[in-house]
C-alpha cells in the first residue's frame, strides 16, 4: 500500500518550489551569459526534469539544493565577470612607463623607506627547571 502525501505538506511545497523558480529567475537576469540564450532554459529544464517527484523528502532535497544554488550564483557572476574583465584589458598590474623607477620599486615592495621583510624570531634556549641546586 503506498503512502498518499499529506495535501497541504504538498502545497506548501509547491509553493515553495514556485518562490524558488521566481527567485532563480531574478538572479539570472544578472548572468553574464545572457538570460534568455543560456540561464532561463537550463532553469525550466531543470525544473521540468524534477516535475515529476511526489515524494515529499525528495521534492525538499531538490529545493535544499536549490537554495544552495540560489547562494552560490553570485559568486559564480562575480568570477565569470572578472574574468572577462582580464580578457578585455589584461593584466591590470603592470605599472604604467611614466613612473619613476623609485615610484615603481615602492610599488613594488622594495623600495627605500620599505620596512625590511619581518622574519620569525629565533627560538629561545630552553631552561631547564630542576629542583637540585648546585
């Protein structure tokens, strides 16, 4: 005999599944790709490719995952936008050639007037504590 899922657990998470759908949208609107070429499909196939569950445990862990998506997208935005930033202009780190040779080593780190790199402390001789004095 299986089990009839409780019709309200059933709308609530049917709702929730929509909150995350509308959710997802919004932020793909930002995805560099392009939201209709490449985000809005993926979105509905991966939505439709889930239609089909009835389980509730299961339909939780695909919306847990979801909002772990959800998370994780501006991230994603945030290193594909850097990276077409590099691939347009380069590296962004090279000093201009006006600058002086000094400007440049202080750029650089090592300059004069730089503090001289910090390096660890020599260890101390252990004493010894003993009782016995001699």
């Amino acid at each position: 005999m299986s089990k009839i899922p409780d019709p309200v657990l059933m709308a609530q998470l049917r709702s929730k599944a929509r909150i995350l759908y509308r959710e997802l949208s919004f932020i793909g609107q930002h995805d560099p790709r392009g939201f209709r070429e490449f985000f809005h499909p993926q979105l509905r196939q991966s939505f439709a490719q889930r239609a089909h569950l009835t389980d509730p445990k299961d339909i939780q862990r695909e919306l847990r995952n979801g909002e772990r998506i959800k998370r994780e997208l501006p991230v994603v935005y945030s290193v594909l936008k850097y990276r077409a930033l590099r691939r347009a202009y380069g590296d962004t780190r090279e000093l201009p050639a006006d600058l002086s040779a000094e400007a440049s080593q202080v750029l650089e780190g090592t300059g004069a007037g730089m503090p001289a790199p910090a390096t660890a402390p020599e260890p101390e001789a252990k004493q010894s504590f003993s009782h016995e004095e001699k």
